[in-house]
C-alpha cells in the first residue's frame, strides 16, 4: 500500500514517515520545503535504512499533483501540507487561504482525477474555538478566531462535503492537541522558524541559551495554577494515530472525525516544572500580559479514538520533556550541522 504524504518533510509528517515505514506502508513525500529542510530526508533514511521516495512540488501546482498521481500508484493519502502559524495567518490571510484551502482544493481534484478516495487530514483542536467546554468532543460546534483555524474549519468542510457527494470517498479528519517531543534518536524533531510561537520550542531554546528567558502569557486564567492548560501530545503517540487511521480508513467509507490527545490538561508552569525535573535544567521565566486569541484550557475527550481506531497514547509527559529536548541539544543549529 502506498501512502502519498504531503508535507513530509515537516515536524510531524517525518515522524509520522518513519511510523508509516515501520507499518509496513510504501512512502511517497511531497513537500515543497517551505518550512523544512531537504536534509531531513538524509536523517529520515539513517533512520529507516532505507531513501525515502520524494518529489518536490507544492499543493497547488495542479500540473505536477497530475503527473504525480500518473507516475506513482496511490492508495491513500496523508495530507499535512500546509501553513501553521496563527499570528503570521492573521498578518498573511491571503497567502494562509491559498496554501491551505486552495491547495487542498488542488490536491483533492488531482485524487479525484486519478481515481484516488482515501485522504487522512491534519486538522486542529483549534476548530473548537472559544465557546465549547472542555473535554472537547467531536461533534460539537466548530468555529475559529483567526485565518489558520479558519482554514482548518473550511476545509472540514469541504472534504466532508466531497465525502456526502461520493460515497467512494473515505475521509478521516484528526484533530491534534498540542505535539511536542521528538524521534528518540533526537535526529529529527521540530524545526520552528525564526523565534517560536509555541510553547515547548521557546523553553527548549531558552534551555539551550539561544533565548534568555520564556515568557509565560498570563497567570490569572481560572485554571490550577493560573497559567494556561493544553493538551500535549508525543509527536510519536500522532504519528501512531495516522496509521491507526489509515487501517480505519480502509475498512470504513465517509467522512470520519477523531482527537488526538492525551485527555490531560498540563498548564504552563507544569510544562516549565516538568522540563526542569526530568532534564535538570532550569528554566528562568517571567510572567506577562495575557497573548491574545488565547483561551485557558484546552483538552481531548479521547474516548471516540480509544473506541473506534483503538488509539491509545503511550508516551508519558516525562518522555515528551526529554525527548524535546535531547532533539534541540543534539541540533543547536537544526539540520545544519
Ligand atoms: P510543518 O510546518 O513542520 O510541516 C508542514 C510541511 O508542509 C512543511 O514541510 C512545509 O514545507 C510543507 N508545505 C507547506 N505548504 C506547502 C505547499 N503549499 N506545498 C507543499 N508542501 C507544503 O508543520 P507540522 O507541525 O508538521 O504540521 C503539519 C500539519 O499539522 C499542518 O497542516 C498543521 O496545520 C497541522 N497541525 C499542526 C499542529 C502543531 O502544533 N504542530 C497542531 C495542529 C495541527
Ligand atoms: N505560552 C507561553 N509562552 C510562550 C508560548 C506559549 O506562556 O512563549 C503559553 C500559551 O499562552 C498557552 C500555552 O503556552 O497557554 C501553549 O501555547 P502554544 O502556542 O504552544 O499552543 P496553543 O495551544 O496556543 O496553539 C497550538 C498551535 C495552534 C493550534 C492550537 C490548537 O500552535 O496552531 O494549538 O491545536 F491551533
């Protein structure tokens, strides 16, 4: 079976490449590399033993998706291409809707084209939005706050509309928490661009001295400590959840949606406590006003992916402290040696 993955090359397509190869799946990545790097593939192959196919190229370029789908015979489709950034989708909504939404639209014309029905998205827990309460479960209502969750909740939309209009189409959309951690090799893990957005990546650059001190976005929020609570997830734990998914897909037609989390709300100070006690490194942290856009908590009902794709997590908050940061120690300068 072979299994076309766009965005490969990215933080948790590579991961999820190397889980996808270990199952037995034939991989064929397709990333255009605009937040990665090409060498990633040289750490995917010392890790798998073996090169991983791949074709530069991006979603949107119709062409090249069509010849793609001519050359290679494809039974499925993971789909992780796509721009992630929620400040930067509010500064570059036009650019966030073009690469996410315009360019699944492309991709899902080429499968269509080509016969192929079978496509796994990379969706978000920020399709909750801000009025549900927590543990957020599957049917409840989406919405969003800025253009990257607009894109998530349009093109759920779309792709379960493909999925009414043909019956042939198998569609799963997962919803991840919040990954973090890295490959236990430390030779492939995130890559964030510039100074980071997200939480673990900043406490992992300020452990390493490239940064001085985090900044923690408020301590008032009606949560155990103040400090905001989220979900996070070993990007190994997601990896194993697409390969569930894709076993799923081939038995179960239309349009399916899970969680991917662990069911475990972790606030920040605990984030920045368990960092510091399992890789004995100190954190120096101040607090600051609140970030925008932010809610207090954010956590999985996990129960739909337990019962129905026998999704479990089997990494534990200590694993993902140390495995996030025995990747940026091995890689103070990425995949540059
Ligand atoms: P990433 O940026 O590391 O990986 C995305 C990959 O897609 C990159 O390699 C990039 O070069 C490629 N890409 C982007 N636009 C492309 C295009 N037009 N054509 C071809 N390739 C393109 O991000 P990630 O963290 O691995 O996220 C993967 C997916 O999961 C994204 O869709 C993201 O929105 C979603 N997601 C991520 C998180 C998270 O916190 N990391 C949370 C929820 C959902
Ligand atoms: N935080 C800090 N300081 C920082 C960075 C983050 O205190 O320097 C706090 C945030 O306020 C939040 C928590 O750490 O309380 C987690 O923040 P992240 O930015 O790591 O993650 P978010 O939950 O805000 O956002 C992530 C992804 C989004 C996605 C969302 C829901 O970045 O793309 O999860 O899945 F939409």
């Amino acid at each position: 079976m072979k299994v076309l993955v766009t965005g490969g090359a990215g933080y948790i397509g590579s991961h999820t490449v190397l889980t996808l190869k270990s199952a037995g799946y034939d991989v064929l990545i397709y990333d255009n590399f605009s937040n990665s790097s090409q060498a990633v593939l040289e750490r995917l192959e010392e890790l798998s033993g073996e090169a991983i196919p791949f074709v530069e190229g991006d979603i949107r370029d119709q062409e090249r998706l069509d010849d793609l789908f001519q050359q290679h015979s494809i039974d499925s489709v993971i789909h992780f291409a796509g721009l992630k950034a929620v400040g930067e989708s509010v500064l570059k909504p036009i650019e966030y809707y073009d690469n996410n939404v315009s360019g699944t639209v492309t991709l899902l014309k080429a499968m269509k084209k080509a016969g192929v029905k079978n496509i796994v998205f990379s969706s978000s827990a920020t399709v909750y939005g801000s009025n549900n309460q927590v543990p957020f479960t599957e049917g409840m209502p989406t919405s969003a706050t800025n253009p990257y969750g607009y894109s998530k909740v349009m093109i759920e939309q779309i792709l379960s509309d493909v999925a009414k209009s043909d019956p042939e189409w198998t569609i799963t959309l997962l919803r991840y928490f919040n990954p973090i951690g890295a490959h236990k090799s430390g030779r492939i893990g995130e890559l964030p661009n510039g100074v980071p957005n997200n939480l673990m990546p900043y406490i992992t650059q300020v452990a390493v001295g490239k940064l001085d001190h985090l900044r923690v976005f408020g301590n008032d929020y009606d949560t155990v400590d103040g400090t905001g609570v989220r979900d996070y997830i070993h990007v190994l734990d997601l990896a194993r959840g697409h390969v569930k998914a894709l076993q799923k897909n081939a038995a179960v037609k239309g349009v399916k949606t899970y969680n991917l989390g662990t069911g475990e709300g972790v606030s920040v100070l605990q984030l920045v406590q368990a960092f510091e006690k399992y890789n004995d490194i100190k954190i120096p942290y101040e607090i600051v006003e609140r970030r925008d856009g932010d809610i207090a908590t954010c956590y999985a009902s996990c129960e739909k992916a337990q019962r129905e794709l026998g999704f479990t997590t089997e990494e534990s908050l200590k694993d993902m402290v140390v495995d996030s940061w025995r990747w940026q120690k091995q890689n103070p300068k990425g995949y540059e040696q």
